[in-house]
C-alpha cells in the first residue's frame, strides 16, 4: 500500500503473486496493491492470482503506467477512482470482472489487450474522461461501456468474441448527465448498443437509441 506519499513512488520489474486485499480491523481496502492520494510510476509490473476486489486500484493519484500484466484474477484488473494518468502497452487475461475499471478519473489508454474478461474489458463511468487508442479486447462479455456522464473517445481498436455486446452507452446512476463514447476506426464484431438520452457515434454516424433494463445487466 502506498498512502498519501510526499514522494514520487517507482515500481518496477516486479512480479507479484497470490496476492488479496487487505482487511484488518477498520481497515478494510479493496485492492491487493492499493495507491492513494500519491503519485506512482510503474514499469513492468506482472500481478498473478489476484484474489482481492481489485487486482490494482489507485484512488486520488496520478499514475504513469507501463508494461503492465495482470493475469488471473476473482474480480477487476485495475480500479481506477478519482484519478489521472496513462497507462500504455499493458496486458490483462483471464479477468473475473472488469479488466480496467474507472469512476471519475481522467485517463489515456494505449496499446491495451484485455482477454477472457468475465464482465467488460473496459468499464468506464462517473464522468470519467478518457481517451483510448489501439485496444484489442477478446472474449469479454461485453467490450467497452461509457455511463453516467462519461465522455470516451475510442479509436483504431478491435473488439472480438464479445459475447453480449461490443459496445454500450447506459446510464446506471440516472442522477448523472448523458454519457458519450465516439468511436473511429474499430472493428466491433457483436451489438452496438445505445440507449435512450446518450450519445454513441461510431465514424460519424450515431447509432439508433434504443431501450433496455440496464439492471438485467448486473445480475
């Protein structure tokens, strides 16, 4: 854990394994590494066995991350809360639920492969901003999700075997403002899904609105 850190913290060449969350007492975190209010740099990290809420989960802090693996986890890759940063040529397999997962952060992804993620590769919400480029995503559930006011610009990415849907655009808190996901020069190869009051734009066409029960989504 690293919490409130006056100093810039490095991680790298680093292996980590069987690793779980942190419950003592009144201290009961969600991430197995967990980063708040600091600023961290990381540089080939491999996380194995992940058995905690979040793999990783950076709350408050800025981040520049390279060379991340995670492989094997119950629930998210990385959690990201509040947040700003980049993250670039990462890879994330065989997720139990999201493999990147952000609420309220502000964040450019690069070179990002997510495969075998039980829920979404990439969950974004609570107006987040964030800028994606060259993401392949292979058997997930569904591919990427923009919701409650989220602004998402995706490009030059594929999205295979997607087993529900490619891509969505929802809102879950209905207290938020519409989301966006702009989408250019991607491959989806299931449903574009865009509903009632958000915006889904994929090269310059939007997509038609349509409605759905978004809580069948979460059970």
């Amino acid at each position: 854990m690293i919490l409130e850190s006056k100093k810039k913290s490095l991680i790298k060449n680093v292996i980590i394994n069987n690793i779980q969350n942190l419950s003592d007492g009144i201290l009961d975190l969600d991430g197995g590494l967990n980063i708040y209010k600091s600023e961290i740099h990381v540089e080939n990290l491999e996380i194995n066995n992940s058995r905690a809420e979040d793999a990783i989960n950076i709350i408050l802090s800025n981040f520049l991350i390279k060379g991340l693996r995670i492989n094997n986890t119950t629930s998210d890759g990385i959690d990201f809360d509040f947040s700003k940063g980049s993250i670039f040529n990462s890879e994330f397999k065989n997720i139990g639920g999201d493999g990147v997962d952000t609420s309220g952060s502000e964040i450019n992804l690069k070179n990002i492969r997510i495969e075998n993620a039980k829920d979404k590769s990439v969950s974004i919400g609570e107006n987040s901003i964030i800028k994606i480029d060259n993401l392949f995503s292979i058997n997930s559930d569904i591919g990427i999700v923009s919701k409650d006011g989220s602004s998402v610009s995706l490009k030059n990415s594929t999205f295979k075997k997607s087993k529900k849907y490619s891509a969505m655009t929802f809102f879950k808190k209905t207290f938020y403002n519409a989301p966006i996901l702009n989408v250019k020069n991607t491959n989806f190869d299931n449903k574009i899904f865009r509903q009632l009051g958000t915006t889904l734009v994929n090269n310059n066409i939007k997509i038609p609105e349509e409605n759905i029960d978004v809580e069948k989504l979460y059970k």
